[in-house]
C-alpha cells in the first residue's frame, strides 16, 4: 500500500499510466478494426485514446522547464560522450514538451488557427533525435562495460587473445597465395569464434546491469512511435500500440523501483 501511495502521488507516474492506457487504446482499436468491430465500438476506443493523449498533454504542462534543468545538471559531467549526448538529449526533450504543449493549447481550442500537422511534425522530430541520443548513450554505456568486463575476465592472459596463431611452414609457397575456395573455409570458424565471444560479453553486461538493459529496451520500443508518425519508417497501428504499451510498463517499473533507472 506503501509503494502505492508513493506511486500515485508522482505526476510522471500518473502520466506514465495515461500513456499506458493511451497505447492499450491504440493496440486495441488495431485488434477490434482487424477483428471487423462493430463501428462504434471502434469509435468508444479512438475517442478513449484521444482523451488520454490529452489528458498526458495537460500533465506535461511546465515538463520544458525540467529538461533544462536535467540539461543544466548534465553539462557538468566529466565523461565527454554522456555530457554531450545527454545534454543535447535533455534539450531536444524540452523542445518536444514545448511543441507538444503548444499542440495541447490547439487541440483545446485556446489556438483555434494553430497547424495541429505542423506542430505535431516539430514535436515527433524533436522527440526523435532525443531518442537517437539516448540510444547513442546506451550504446556508449555498453561498450564501455563490455571492454571492462573483457580486460577482468582476461586479466592477464591478454597476450593469449591478441597473439597470432602459429602459422605452418609453408610447401611450395601454397600457404602464402591461398586460394580463393580456401580462404573463407579458413576465416569463417575465426569470425563465428570472435562474434560469440562478443555476445557472450553483451549478454553478461546487461544482465548484470538490469537499469541498462531496461532504458536499452524502453529507447529501442519508443523510437518506432515516431518513426512511423514521420512517415520515415511506417509500422501501423498495431506495432505502435504495442512498443509504446511496453516502453509504458518498463518506464512505470523505474518509478516503482528507482533502483532500476539508469543514472545519471
């Protein structure tokens, strides 16, 4: 009950449901209009989403101020790539609320002239880059830790793994011009060898590293939405409903367990 009241009296946590209804409308009406509904069943849904959407709008109300400040906080961290990936981040994010505060005062009816196409175009591209940045982030994150956690598993049999294989004496120079239908028979084992290594790293990181492999996955489902509203990469109806009900569910985990927000 405890965790509860605590969730309940967050406003991010509030819009987090909204914004998990909103996509549950969005991956429902897709099943009832593929399921042949009736009309006005699918009408009740579209017009539940669209009163979460802008119920969420409402709740973002003043959120640019916040993403400057998150900015403000990251431009003083020593890592370069993270200050400069999440400072850019947070600020693309406050152009997004921005832009989608101003949609919410179009779409109730404050700004009866304004383009709602236009300033929903801005916002989606403003939100798009902020997600690039963050996967950028991610990607940074993982690469770091997987070169850690090769140099601790190595320790000091390093000169094991970059030592090059013997080669055998050559007979009649053939060893020196391999042939064309040797060759890939002969790198081909190399490769596979090298990429399972690789994703036996990947794998161990993020699984001892639950808050990255959370935020991993929230980006990675959250960058289709708008993708397909741009029109770069059209998904439908379905797939949207679905990436955005989970990146929902995954950010409402980091609310009620902060341990699991990547930091900082």
């Amino acid at each position: 009950m405890d965790s509860w009241v605590r969730f309940s009296s967050q406003s991010q946590a509030k819009e987090r449901v909204f914004r998990a209804a909103q996509y549950a409308c969005t991956l429902l009406g897709y099943t009832l209009q593929k399921g042949g509904s009736g009309v006005e069943l699918l009408k009740m849904v579209k017009q539940l989403e669209t009163h979460m959407s802008l119920s969420r709008k409402l709740m973002r109300l003043g959120n640019s101020a916040e993403a400057v400040e998150a900015a403000k906080r990251a431009v003083h961290l020593s890592d370069s790539v993270l200050r400069l990936c999440l400072t850019v981040a947070h600020l693309n994010k406050a152009m997004y609320f921005a832009c989608d505060n101003v949609l919410w005062a179009g779409k109730a009816g404050l700004l009866p002239k304004l383009d709602q196409d236009k300033w929903s175009q801005r916002s989606f591209r403003y939100y798009l880059f902020a997600l690039i940045l963050n996967l950028t982030r991610d990607a940074y994150e993982i690469r770091l830790l997987m070169e850690r956690e090769a140099r601790s598993s190595h320790g000091g049999s390093n000169a094991t793994w970059t030592s090059s294989p013997p080669s055998p004496s050559p007979e009649n120079g053939d060893l020196s011009h391999p042939s064309s239908s040797s060759f890939p028979v002969a790198i081909l084992p190399l490769l596979s060898e090298r990429f399972g290594r690789q994703f036996h790293l990947l794998g161990t990181v993020l699984r001892s590293n639950p808050p990255l492999l959370l935020d991993l996955l929230k980006n990675a489902c959250d960058v289709f939405i708008p993708l397909d509203r741009l029109g770069i990469y059209p998904t439908g109806q379905g797939f949207v409903g679905a990436c955005g009900l989970a990146s929902s569910v995954l950010s409402i985990l980091t609310i009620v367990h902060p341990w699991l927000k990547l930091k900082p």
